[in-house]
C-alpha cells in the first residue's frame, strides 16, 4: 500500500490511545515480541526520552523511539527501536522519523545520539562508526553498525569510552 497523494502523514508525539498500535506496528515489521516489549519496558519504567509516531490518518504506522545512553556521565540518547508497518515500509517513513527525532533532540539540547542499526541507512542522517569518536558499545557487535550522531560538538569534546544503555535493553536481550 503506497501513500496516496490524498494521505498526508503526520510525525508526532507518541499519546497513550497509541500504545497497542505501537505494539503491533513493531511485532509485524520484526516479526517478533523483542522490540514491542523493550518498548513497553521503556514506556513502563519512565525510560523514554522521545517517542514519535508516523501516522497517516488515524492509523499509527510507524515508531521510533530514543532512552537515555550516557557516555562518561554524559547523558544522550539511544535510538532503539525504530519500525514501520510492512504495508508502509520503503516510503521514506523511517527516514522521516530519524530526521523528526534528530531535530526535536537537537532542540532539547541533546548531546548525542548513538544507533545499533543498519549501515547502509544511519550515514545519509550524519551518523558515523561510534569508534571514530572513541565510543565503545557495551554490546560485541561489529563496529560499522555502532553508530554515532554528534550534536554538540562541544559537549562531546573528550568524552570517550563505553556507552551504557538503561537495564531494560539487556532483560529482553
């Protein structure tokens, strides 16, 4: 199903009438409970910073959402996960909840935003291997899909070593 010229889809903050959509928008595009219950876990706990839906209509079809990562006492954010309905996949529906997650962190003063994600997708947002800037992840995984977007070069100047995720991330794991 492409987005008709007549749909005009809507990237905004998550609300509470959204939480099962949310849920499934995530367990049809991984096929799995993982991401859906790490977002409940998220949401339960308090440890969402920002999450943002895409909808067209009144249907939810896509999510993103980032928690706190701190890097040596330096508090950014964490960009997991993110998913968007099959039916919509391939329609630059992601890459405009990146892009709306980007802008609104940026404007909160937010320092940084570290991905475990796709390679080939992350660099066209400015994000890099995590290593380049001296970020270790706390998970082994290979260093190209370790990424990092600096917002604030300042803050960021000398702040090195190993980014830490909320405990929610390693009880689904």
């Amino acid at each position: 199903m492409d987005l008709q010229h007549s749909e005009h889809l809507d990237i905004r903050d998550e609300r509470p009438g959204d939480v099962a959509a949310i849920r499934d928008v995530h367990r049809l595009a991984f096929r799995q409970d993982q991401e859906a219950d790490l977002v409940e876990a998220l949401r339960s706990n308090g440890g969402s910073l920002l999450s943002l839906v895409a909808a067209v209509g009144d249907r939810v079809v896509g999510h993103i959402l980032y928690s706190p990562v701190s890097v040596e006492g330096v508090v950014g954010a964490g960009l997991a996960p993110m998913a968007v309905h099959p039916e919509y996949q391939r329609q630059g529906i992601g890459s405009a909840l990146v892009e709306a997650g980007t802008a609104s962190l940026r404007e909160r003063g937010c320092p940084f935003i570290v991905v475990l994600g796709h390679a080939d997708f992350y660099p066209r947002f400015g994000f890099r291997p995590a290593s380049t800037s001296g970020i270790t992840c706390e998970w082994d995984v290979p260093d190209e899909v370790f990424m990092v977007l600096v917002l604030d070069a300042a803050t960021m100047r000398g702040v090195r070593g190993l980014a830490t995720y909320r405990p929610e991330f390693s009880a689904v794991a």
